[in-house]
C-alpha cells in the first residue's frame, strides 16, 4: 500500500507510460499528466466550462461590439472569416491569463507606445468576452487564472506529489502549486543547465534558497514544502556526438536508417532508440522510404492523407477554382487531375453535382451531414471514419448559433479536420518524434535530423501584437527564452544517449546550427553522399539468406504482416528483398568499420565485431554506385532551338533540365495540373491579374481600391483577407517608389527583339519609368533565384540598359535585384547555338529526381 498515497504528475502521456514500466511485481503508484492533475485540482464554483463552439461564438460576438476591434485590428465582424482567423485572439488572451497579466500591464511596459491603440481595444475585447462568459455562468482557460479555487480534498489523497519538470510552467500553475505545498508535501524533479537559468531563478525565488546552491548541470529534487533542496545526480555536460551534412535533403533519411541500424547492432534495444524531428513534416520524407516498417511515428499521421479529406478536399478546390469537372464515362480520355482523381476516388456525376450546385447556397447541418455521409461511404479506414463522425459534432454545434452556405461550412469542416491526426499503426519499435514530444525522456539511442539554424532553436513568429521588448518587460515569456528553452531539451536528449548523432542539410540555402557548437561533435565522414543514396535505389546483395532478414525485421517491427512466413524456405526475388540486405564479407574484408546485424542471442554477451555470425544489413558502398537505368537511358534527336523565337521559359527549361524540355518542347507533353499545387498557382495567377487590373486604372497604389479589385475578381474570403495583410509592406514599398519618382509605364508587355543573333520573344509583367530610367519587374508569388537569366532576357527584350527586380509577393514584398548579367545571357544562348540542330542527348535528367518532377511518371516509370 506504499505506494497508494503518491502520485507523480509529469509533462506528457509518454513519460507516464514509461514511468508505469518501471513496476513489475508491485503496485504502481498514481501517475497523470500536468493537464490532468490541473483539470481535477482546479474548481470553479457556480460555473461550467465553455465548450469550443460556444467559446468562439462569445469571442465573436466580443469582437462584434468593440467597433474598432473590426476597423483598426482587421479583425473580421463576420462570423465566417472571424471563424477562419480567430486563434491569434484565443492564445494571446490565454498567454495573458496564465502569466496572471493583465492588458494594463503590456500598456505599461510599452514605453514607446508602439501598440497603445492596439492594447486598448484588445483590452475592451478581453472584458467584454469575460462579461459574457459570467453572464452565462461559464468559464474557460482565459476566465479560469482568476477566479478558480483548489479543490483541497484532491490534494489531500496523497501524502507526497512528486511533480517532474522539464520546461517552462506559468505563473498560474507556480501559483497552484504554491498552495498545494501548503497542504501537502510537494517535491519538485528537475535537472539543471545553462540554457533553464529562467527556471532556476523561479525555483529559488519561491524556495528562498540561494541560486548558488543550484549548480548547473544537476539533478535536483526540491522540496517544496520544507524548502529542502538536495542533489540527486549529475548530467553529462558536452556529449560526444557524429554530425553529417547532407546537400540533398531527403538523404537524412538513409542516414536515419543506417544509424538506427548501426545503434541496434551496437546492442540498443530498438524501443530504446529515438528519431527526432525539428520539423515534424520531414516525417512524410522518413515515412515514404521507410520500406521495412523500421520506424514508428508518434506524431501520427496527418488527417489530410485521408480519403475522405483527399475527396472533400479536392470537391471544394475544383468548384472554388471554377476547374471543369466532367465525370462521364464518355470524358474519360480527356479527363484533367481533378476529374481523374474524382473517378479514382469513387465519386460520380451525381455527387459532385450536389455540391456544386448547392454550394453558395445556405446548407442546413442536416443537409451537410447527408453529404458527408456520401463520401464516408468511399472513406475506406474506420479510424478516419470514426473521427470524421466525431468532428461532425462539431459543426453542429456551430449550425445551432449560425447560418452557413455549403461552401462556408465546408471550408470550416477542413479546416478542423486539417488539425487532426490519426494514431500510427504496424509502425517499427523505434520511436519518431518532434522535440517537444520527447521532452523529459531519455533515450540510449539519438538520432536529430534537420539540425539547421533556421529550425534548432525554432524562431517563434507569433508577434502579432506583442515584440521582444515588450514582452520582456512585462514579464511574459520571450522568444529568447523559448528558444532556450528548445536548446535545453535537445541538449538533455544528446547528453542522456549513450550514442547520438546528428544530420542536417548543408546548401546554398541552409546551414547548420550554431547549437552544433555546444556539443563535442565529430565528423562523421566514413560514406559519401551517394552511399546513402545507394539505399533509396534499392540496392542489395543476393548472398544475404531471407531467414536472417527476417529475423531482424522481427525484431524491428512486431507488426509485420505473417504472409512472410509462408516465403520462409524461397529465396525471394528482387523485388521481394529487403532495402537492408547485403553481405558482409567483402565490406570487412576492405576495412571498412560497418555494424552487424542485430543477432538478438549473441550480442547479448559479445560485441558485433566479436560475432562471427554478424550479418551487416544496409549495404554502403565505397564506390560511387551505379546510377539507376532511367538516367542512362539516352535521348538523342537532332533539334533547332530558334525554329521560332526563343522565350525565356524554353531557354530556362533546357539549362534546368534537358530532358524535361524534351518531353515539354519536342514531344509536347504538357505538365499535370495537380489538386496540391494548382490552389497556389490559381492564388498567384489572380494576385498577378489584381495588380494589372488596378494599374490599368490608377497611378498610385492605394489599398481600399486595391481590396475592391480583388472582389470583382472574385477572390475567396479568406485569401482576400490575408492578402489585404500582406499588401500593407506591398504599399510601403509602392509609396516609397512613387515618391523616388518612379511610375507604372507598362503591364504585360509583350515584346520581340533580336539578342545575339537570336530572335527571342516574351511578355514582361511591368516596367517602370523614370525620367530617361527604365526598371523591368517580374512579380514572383512562389520560389524564385535572384541568379536567374530571366531579368537579363527582359532586358534584352526591352533593347536598352535597364533595372531589373523580381517582386517577392510570397514572404517579404520587396523588390530583389537579379545578380544575373546579359553577358552570362549571352554564354547560354552561344552554348545552343553551337549545338543547334545537331544530335543533341536530351537523355540527362538534372537535379537528382527533382529538377524534372513534372515528368516523374514517364521517367520514373511509374505508369
């Protein structure tokens, strides 16, 4: 019965599941979650929590009544777009409420008035929405911080609360647990370093213990209670860690598979190994070449993978985009993506036709449910079902207090969904994980992928109101102590491993972190690029017998389907065998340090390099291997380049890639419009036609105007209120323009002109004037490169020394110089002209399966 009175509160259900572990043959104490301790030591007498929808509608109607909350903060009145834009509003509020601040004291410490307006009407907005929530006896995690009582009678039960912390907790939750001590014994577990000093100086300010007694790099229980601080243990201070750059990205995979291999025959037990994500949709990547169920993904997977979602999804875009979609049999030759996608997916004439036709019409919850019930029909995972049905929930309590089309409500059913994440099933032992998911636990395995600056720490964008300075001085959070905090946990993570490695892309556009140089990290050099890259082309050793493969992937992944057992006795084909096949003879025999392959008897008495029956089972080679057939395969025909005038997009097309203007120039294969990409191209095709419509009628930029446009053009909702925000800096460098004198002269001007000796042709979106100066610009809504020939193109079209920018209205909305020269405008041409309507290969496939996605069916064989 020792243990019945304790209880242990830690960060997350994963610390807790590993704590349970602990306990074999005795009782196991009692163990929750921060979140869920709080949810029964809290009481708000006389009140009842909101729920989400009802919430929202509260928020709304707040907003709704304070007029300058609409006017000044572009916050939307209608509930629609408010729908779409609100969580800003939601964790601002909160922040505020669980750091026990209030608007007053962000007015306070902005001694520049940068935000004063701002404040006061978020100030009106915040009293409001607590008005309303008492005046309907309810409560939610903003009203919660000032009116909630302890539910002593909770705390009681147990005569020792261990509470485990590994971050940050608020002021609010310092407070309850200073009123907890007060009635029972409460120790706090906790380790020290340098990046949590924000953590040890809140510890000894509310212990009274001087900080000196904290020492970094300890670990420390502190009681609570009786103000007793004693050291329980040391953590491991400058780890020794392998690092390894990549210039393609994706290979961090292979290297995640080979480290994770090579730890297991070290003798880690997979479950003890972690893979950890900075940026949790790299997980598609890892997930994609994780051909034998290596890993298992906490995260889970993103609802938008569904069928259902896919369907929706897909339904919505093509009647907003205005796609035709024709899903008769008789179309089916002519069939776009969309519409071939529709028919793949099961949905027929009749069922788009319901949406479409009902779509701006108002849509009653019964009515939308009916639909949605339609396409869970074609939803084919009961998990995805089961949630889909849950969410519905959702959308009705919405249609309770409002009105909505098909459409509205259809946009917000995905964008709830979106959030979503469905458990990862047959997945392998060895764990993949975002940082904050692995917080508080140690692994003897560590591998950290994407270890770049731009991600390790991760910047915190949120400043919609709030900056640095202010933050710091009314003593919220600041994003340096977030980004601390970031560090705290990977260095935990790395000095708690007994092995750990780290990865990162290393290009034009990405560098390592400077974190790295916290760790005594060594290079971890022993294979090239094209190694690891051996192992997505599926490279393998015929030696290697099935039987021990399968062994290992036994061991690696429970889940496997047992349709392998009736295979036990054939040798498998090429196609059957595993991506981690090889033998292991020819590698030692040349020197090479390759791990073994987890022997689950031996290695538990003997190291890999001791076992002779240790098996390797990612094959490296040390010479560059074989490129795959697809790349060797020539394509030779003779060609004239300058038959007709020469655009830019057919120069750039060949020195990108020569294959792809084959398919594109010669044999005139068009590129697919894809439902994932065509959104985005549709959102930069209209801002484009925006700004020509408008500087066919003004001079001179002006918002208002601007935003009328953009609803003639039939713009949705909520791209037209996100670019309304975005246009603001697109204004601030317009006017700046105009008072340099500079003026709008032409708009999608099409030119022709002789360059070189070549005849070319293009349409340039906009050249400026100014005085005898002329500046050619090229409005770029996606990725673009400053060293591109496109500008020097447009400069040789116009026929006369020029500027020239490309317009970035995708991040900063700015104008970028091109770095490109008409001189090296004139090399590429040259290079074509001395091949010119000779045999030329277009059989090269540049970018190492990337520069000619486009095609990747026809070359990749995938048809």
């Amino acid at each position: 019965m020792q243990n019945l009175d304790k209880l242990y509160i830690f960060s997350n259900s994963r610390k807790i599941r590993e704590f349970n572990a602990k306990f074999q043959n005795e009782l196991v104490p009692k163990a929750m979650t921060i979140a869920q301790f709080e949810q029964k030591a809290v009481l708000v007498p006389g009140r009842f929590e909101a729920d989400e929808a009802y919430a929202l509608v509260l928020m709304q109607r707040a907003c709704a009544s304070v007029r300058e909350a609409s006017e000044q903060l572009r916050i939307p009145s209608e509930f629609f777009a408010f729908l779409k834009n609100n969580d800003y509003l939601f964790s601002f509020f909160k922040e505020l409420a669980i750091s026990k601040k209030s608007v007053a004291d962000l007015k306070f410490s902005d001694i520049y008035a940068d935000y004063e307006e701002h404040l006061g009407i978020l100030e009106a907005v915040l009293a409001r929405y607590k008005e309303l929530l008492a005046a309907e006896n309810l409560y939610d995690g903003i009203a919660l911080p000032e009116i909630y009582r302890l539910n002593g009678g909770f705390v009681r039960e147990f005569r020792e609360i261990y509470l485990e912390v590994d971050g940050f907790l608020s002021e609010f939750e310092w407070e309850l647990f200073g009123e907890i001590a007060k009635l029972t014994t409460l120790k706090i577990i906790f380790q020290t370093s340098k990046f949590n000093k924000k953590l040890i100086l809140k510890l000894a300010e509310i212990s009274g213990i001087d900080t000196s007694e904290f020492s970094l790099y300890g670990e420390f229980e502190l009681n609570l209670s009786s103000r007793e601080l004693k050291k329980t243990g040391a953590v491991r201070k400058n780890p020794l860690v392998l690092k390894r750059s990549f210039s393609a990205r994706s290979l961090q995979a292979a290297y995640a598979m080979a480290k994770a291999s090579e730890f297991v025959a070290g003798g880690i037990k997979p479950e003890n190994i972690a893979v950890i994500l900075p940026d949790e949709s790299f997980a598609e990547i890892l997930r994609l070449h994780d051909r034998g169920k290596m890993f298992n993904f906490a995260m889970g997977e993103s609802f938008t993978r569904t069928r259902f979602f896919q369907i929706l999804k897909c339904i919505v875009t093509a009647i907003n985009d205005k796609i035709r979609v024709n899903l008769s049999e008789d179309n089916y030759a002519n069939f776009n993506e969309f519409e071939f996608n529709l028919c793949e997916f099961g949905v027929g004439s009749e069922l788009f036709a319901k949406f479409k036709n009902g779509f701006e019409e108002p849509c009653s919850f019964e009515d939308f449910r009916a639909l949605m019930e339609e396409i869970l029909a074609l939803e084919s995972d009961p998990a995805a079902a089961q949630k889909t049905r849950e969410e519905l929930f959702y959308a009705q309590s919405l249609a309770r207090y409002f009105s909505f089309t098909l459409r509205q409500i259809c946009e917000i059913f995905l964008i709830k969904l979106a959030r979503l994440r469905l458990d990862h099933v047959g997945g392998g032992k060895i764990g993949v994980m975002g940082v904050l998911e692995s917080r508080g636990l140690k692994f003897e395995g560590v591998i950290v992928l994407d270890f770049n600056d731009d991600l390790v720490p991760k910047r915190s964008v949120n400043e919609m109101f709030l900056s640095s300075r202010v933050r710091q001085k009314a003593g919220l959070i600041g994003y340096v102590d977030r980004e601390n905090l970031q560090r705290f946990y990977y260095e935990s993570l790395i000095g708690g491993a007994k092995k750990a490695a780290i990865c990162y892309a290393a290009n034009e556009e990405k560098i390592a972190s400077r974190f790295l140089g916290e760790f005594n990290a060594v290079e971890d050099a022993r294979f090239s690029d094209e190694s690891y890259a051996a192992l997505f082309n599926g490279e393998f050793d015929a030696k290697t017998g099935f039987a021990d493969e399968q062994k290992f992937e036994a061991e690696m992944n429970p889940h496997l389907d047992e349709k392998n057992e009736a295979k036990s006795g054939q040798a498998k084909t090429a196609k059957e065998r595993s991506l981690f096949e090889f033998d292991v003879q020819g590698e030692l025999d040349s020197g090479a340090n390759l791990v073994g392959k987890f022997d689950e008897n031996a290695t538990q008495n003997k190291t890999p390099s001791q076992n002779p029956r240790a098996l390797n089972f990612i094959k490296f080679t040390r010479k560059t291997p074989a490129k795959p057939k697809i790349f060797e395969q020539d394509i030779i025909v003779k060609h004239d380049f300058f038959a007709i005038p020469l655009s830019f997009s057919r120069l750039n097309t060949y020195l990108q890639c020569p294959r792809r203007y084959y398919y594109r120039y010669i044999l005139g294969v068009k590129p697919p419009v894809m439902p994932q990409t065509a959104s985005a191209a549709d959102f930069g095709n209209s801002l484009h036609r925006a700004l020509f419509e408008y500087y066919s009628k003004f001079e001179r930029f002006d918002l208002a105007k601007f935003e009328t446009v953009l609803r003639e053009l039939n713009m949705p909702p909520l791209e037209r209120e996100i670019t309304m925000i975005e246009m603001e800096k697109f204004k601030a460098v317009e006017d700046a323009r105009y008072e340099a004198g500079w003026r709008v002269h032409g708009l999608e001007k099409e030119l022709d002109s002789v360059f070189a000796g070549v005849r070319i042709t293009g349409k340039i979106d906009r050249i400026d004037g100014r005085g005898g100066e002329l500046a050619v610009i090229d409005y770029k809504s996606g990725k673009f490169d400053a060293k591109s020939l496109q500008l020097p193109f447009y400069e040789a079209l116009v026929g006369r020394p020029c500027e020239g920018y490309f317009y970035d209205l995708k991040d900063n909305m700015n104008l970028v110089a091109g770095e490109a020269s008409t001189e090296a405008l004139a090399e590429a041409i040259e290079q074509l002209k001395s091949i010119n309507d000779t045999p030329i290969n277009f059989g090269e496939a540049k970018g190492a399966m990337s520069e000619y996605e486009d095609y990747k069916i026809l070359v990749k064989g995938e048809l």
